[in-house]
C-alpha cells in the first residue's frame, strides 16, 4: 500500500470585470490582432478596486469545499500559490485560513507561474508523510497590480483569477492505477532569474514593482523544458504520452501549449485551453483551467491528467493526476 492524494474537489473564482484586446487598444498602443497572433489572448479578468488576492483565494476555496462535500473544519493544512499576496507578511494563507475557519496551518509559496505545481506537491508529500490528513491547495493571482501599464509587451498578457483543489489522503495501490496525486516532479534555474521578474521588493527597492520578461527567451526555454519534465513524469509512472486523456498546461501563450503538444502527439482535443479568455493568471492558471474542464464534464472521474508550468526563476514543474 502506497499513501496517496486524491483530489476530492475543485472550484474556481473569476472576477467579473471583463476587459477585451478591443478595451485595452483605447488604453495602450496594441491591437486585438497583434495580441491574438502571438498570445492567442481574446481576454482576460480583472480585479475590481478593493478585490485582493484573498478575496478570490476565498471564492474559489469555498466552491472547492462545495464540490467535495465536506465542511472546511475538516481540512488541516492550507497550501496557496501566489506571486501577488495581500501584503508581504504574514502568508495571505492566514487569511483564507480565518475566513474558513479551518483548523491546522496555513502558509503561501511562490513559484510564480509554476506555483500551483509547486504548491500540489507540497500537499501531497505533507500527505503522504503524515502530516495532514486534508489539505486545501489554491493558486490565486491579482497579477493586473504589478503590471506596467505602459509597457505593451507584458501588461497585455495577464489576467486575475483563482483555483483550488480539495486532496484527502488514502492507501492507493501504488500503481497508475490509483486516483489522485501519482507523482509531482519540480526544478528550477537561478541562473535565468532576469528572464522573467518584478523590478522592486521589500529588501530591494521598498516598492512592489512591476513584471519586466524577455519573451523571446521565455519561449526559447518553454518548450524544452516543459518536454523534459513531462517526459520525466511519464517515465516515473511508466506510461506513455498516449497514456495521458488531458493536459491541462499552465496557460501562457497559445504558441507554447501548441508546441508542447505537438511534441508530445497529443490532439488538440485533449488539450484544455483557457488562454483565450483568461490570459495568463500566473499560479491560478492550471486550477482555473482544471476546475473548467470538470465542471463542464470533459475531465471525468479515472481520467489520467498531465499538469505543466513554467514560470520566473526559472521554476517548472509537472504533475500526473487520476481524477
């Protein structure tokens, strides 16, 4: 017998503030045409004044404790993914922690783009180990508040939004068989730290700052390295690409996803895509885009999902998931 993690439910949070590539052409000097050709960013969701990132931690907390039934007194351990806390201390984890009520700990973690797989991995291996029982994992993202506004190349590219999944620990198989959490897998590169990164910070600049990213070299480094950790998921599973029913990847860039999946011969219809009208939510993409497919029924219980993210740092990592 081998502890595992299953997901026992999932539940999503968008804030109602729509803004279109049509919107942002009166706001910054782009175009719907130039945004779709090289993102494929129809829109994205926005942060109204006064909506923090725990606020949309909260929403989508509290359907994912819907979806699983189960009362949030129950969870001990609150894991959230986030770049863009409510304040630089204590963990906005607390928060969502206070407003639930749950019981246990709470803490944040930041992998930027790649946060959500970081965080899932957290909680499984705190599962697995022990330590909790139930854990509650959110990825949730205000990015639109550290975007330049003047700067075209990034400020179009982000949106707000937040996940979350339910895992409750149980005695799998210890074969890909099992449901939940078969296997994370997770690197990083601080030799690429100027890629992708904020310009301030509490010990820096004392200010918050905004993102700065050289795109073409985020892209260069994207698909190989995203191939690679997906590779090493399989492997560590013993399955094959055509293995997998869904990839659910961090949603970027449309480009990105497409060239992933071509490497790996995965159709077009096994892929979730919500880039189009989320843009990029940085750690709430993948739980966003996981908590769609369920809802609407495609991802359905037994099916084998592939997670992947790439993020600043450079962190990227992967997750296999039997829902």
């Amino acid at each position: 017998m081998v502890k595992r993690s299953r997901v026992l439910g999932c539940g999503t949070y968008l804030p109602a503030n729509v803004v279109t590539n049509q919107d942002l052409e009166r706001r910054v000097d782009t175009t719907d045409e130039w945004i779709v050709q090289r993102t494929g960013i129809k829109s994205r969701h926005l942060a109204a004044d006064g909506e923090l990132t725990s606020d949309l931690a909260i929403g989508a907390a509290t359907r994912a404790l819907d979806h699983a039934g189960i009362p949030a007194s129950s969870i001990d351990c609150i894991v959230l993914a986030t770049t863009t806390p409510d304040n630089t201390f204590p963990a906005t984890a607390t928060k969502v922690q206070a407003a639930l009520g749950t019981l246990g700990f709470a803490m944040d973690i930041q992998a930027v783009c790649a946060g959500f797989v970081y965080a899932l991995s957290v909680a499984d291996n705190m599962i697995r180990g022990g330590q909790a029982r139930r854990a509650l994992v959110i990825g949730a993202e205000t990015f639109s508040r550290i975007l330049d506004w003047n700067d075209r190349t990034t400020c179009v590219l982000f949106g707000d939004g937040a996940g979350a999944v339910v895992l409750e620990g149980y005695d799998g198989k210890g074969d890909s068989s099992d449901r939940g959490v078969l296997s994370t897998h997770l690197h990083s590169d601080g030799t690429q730290y100027d890629l992708l990164y904020v310009d301030g910070g509490p010990s820096s600049t004392q200010t918050v700052g905004h993102v700065r990213m050289h795109g073409q070299e985020i892209f260069r480094h994207a698909v190989t390295k995203l191939s690679g950790v997906v590779e090493e998921a399989l492997a560590a599973n013993g399955l094959e690409s055509t293995d997998i029913d869904w990839m659910v990847p961090h949603q970027a860039n449309r480009r990105i996803i497409d060239g992933l999946a071509r490497k790996m011969k995965l159709p077009p219809e096994k892929v979730v895509l919500t880039v189009d009208r989320h843009g990029n939510t940085s750690a709430a993409s993948i739980p966003l885009a996981f908590g769609e497919a369920v809802a609407d029924g495609r991802i359905k219980r037994g099916d084998l999902v592939l997670m992947e993210a790439i993020g600043g740092g450079l962190t990227w990592g992967s997750a296999l998931i039997r829902w």
